[in-house]
C-alpha cells in the first residue's frame, strides 16, 4: 500500500479496481474528515481517479485509530511481557458495546505467561461475561487460527496496548500476502481505505490495523449502558429493581463479588466506570 496524502484517499469499487479521489468540498464541510471504512458514493472522473460525493451515514466511528463502521474489536491482552492491564482491557470492551461493535479477547504471547492459573481466571472471567476468548502464541503462529476459521463480515479491529504482539499476530495471519487495502462496495460505491490506517484484507471480512489506543467518540455513556457491558452481572438476581449494583447494601451482585462468584477487577472497574463518566478509551 502507498500512503496517500490526507486529502487525496482511495477508494476500492467492484473487483477491487481503487480509484485515487478527490473530496468534493461540500463533503468536507459536511463530516469534516474522511475516515478509513466510510462507505461512499463518488463518480469516476479519468482512469483510476474519482471524486468523493457522499459519504454514507456511518453506523460508528473510533477516533483512535480513525475508522469507521466497525463490526467488532479483537482485543489483545499479554499477562506477561509487557504485562497488561485488565482495567485497559475492560475500558476497551465497554467502548465496544457502546458504539455496538462486537468484541473478542485475544490473550497473546500465552507461552510467557508465568502464572497458568492467573490466566485461567482471565479466562473464565470473560468468557463468563460472554466474550468469545483465545490463546496465542503468534511468534509460531500456534493459537491463530481462529482468525481466519471463523466466518466473519465488515470490519474489525485489532487493538490493545502497545507492546502485546497486534503486528505479530497479523504477519501471522498474512503469511505471504503483500500488506495491502482493498474494498468492497458496489457499483458506483466504494470505500475509503487510506491514510495511516490499513485494512487488510482477510476470510471474507477486513482487519484494520492499529496503533495505539482505541477510543470511541461517542464518550458519555449512560449507566445502564456501561452494565450491558458486563453482562455477566446480569445473571444474578438482584432484588431491586433498579439496582446498578455499584456497592449498594444487599445487593446481589455485590454479595456474588463478595462470595467469588464474579471477578473482582470486573466489578472494580465498572464501578470506576460509573463514577467517572468521562470519555471511553
Ligand atoms: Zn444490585
């Protein structure tokens, strides 16, 4: 893939003919910028070139890395080497359900891990909450498979702290393809696929690749909402009605916590979450 200057994104039609495009005015005075992922209408002006008319309303937007209509986030935590954190981990999760993007947990580099029944905890722990969770070892490509086993559409992203191996564990999914974007889209349609973001393409659906942080725009949240996200609370019945179960005095998720029957960390961070209000990363 080339990187293109900011303002000139490429967008891939049918077959994966990309067309180097121009944004019309009116459209950056409309959304600002363009994201990687937009799905837009643009009209073919000279061979390989085109012109960006609209963009299509986004069905969500990450502002780190800058993607849009997201179908899910591929989490990656390490336990060890560098060692991560689940608060990071959970935040990450939350932003998910928030922008109504599904989420899978990638624990990586398994092999380091010291502590064996730490990471059975972690485990149990999401997948309790209803996360699908893998092991891997990307460096010998053991544990990987399921990224491309599975049936999967849209868009994903891999994210997670630096240093947990998102770059090993996408070599070790592209073994021999070049690092390139394509799109797909219909005819007279396409989507944007540059700038430093790249979207891979993989089994039917596309990965983008990213650096850093994932934060949602979207950054107030409801605390109702922030609950959906851990949905595991739900499956304990608390007797008030209109509980949060934060730390309020017999209330059953409380009790769970208490008796070892929820993670603990799962519950300090919502309610963490709940307190502050403040902006998803
Ligand atoms: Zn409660």
């Amino acid at each position: 893939m080339t990187l293109l200057e900011a303002n000139r994104p490429t967008v891939e039609g049918v077959g994966g003919d990309s067309y180097l495009c121009y944004i019309k005015g009116r459209v950056k005075r409309d959304v600002g910028r363009v994201l990687v992922g937009d799905m837009v209408e643009f009209e073919r002006t000279d061979p390989g070139e085109g012109r960006i008319e609209r963009i299509l309303p986004r069905t969500n937007q990450l502002v780190r890395p800058p993607v849009s209509n997201v179908t899910g986030l591929f989490v990656v935590f390490s336990l060890d080497h560098p060692r991560g954190s689940l608060e990071l981990l959970d935040k990450r999760l939350v932003a998910a359900k928030l922008g109504g993007m599904q989420a899978e947990v990638i624990l990586s580099k398994v092999d380091l891990s010291a502590e064996s029944s730490e990471l059975d905890r972690i485990e149990n722990a999401y997948r309790a909450a209803g996360y699908p969770v893998w092991r891997t070892v990307a460096t010998v490509g053991r544990g990987v498979e399921f990224l491309t086993a599975q049936s999967r559409q849209g868009i994903w992203v891999l994210t997670g702290e630096s240093g947990v191996g998102k770059s090993t564990l996408l070599n070790a999914m592209l073994p021999r393809q070049e690092t390139q974007t394509q799109q797909l889209g219909r005819s007279g349609r396409g989507r944007q696929t540059t700038r430093w973001v790249r979207l891979y393409p993989i089994n039917g659906y596309w990965m983008a690749d990213s650096p850093g942080y994932t934060a949602l725009e979207a950054t107030v949240a409801e605390g109702r909402v922030i609950l959906s996200a851990f949905p595991e609370f739900q499956t304990f019945d608390c007797r008030f009605g209109d509980c949060l179960h934060g730390q309020e005095p017999g209330c059953e998720v409380t009790l769970a916590v208490a008796r070892g029957e929820i993670a603990p960390w799962r519950h300090r961070h919502y309610r963490k979450l709940l307190s502050q209000w403040v902006k998803i990363y």
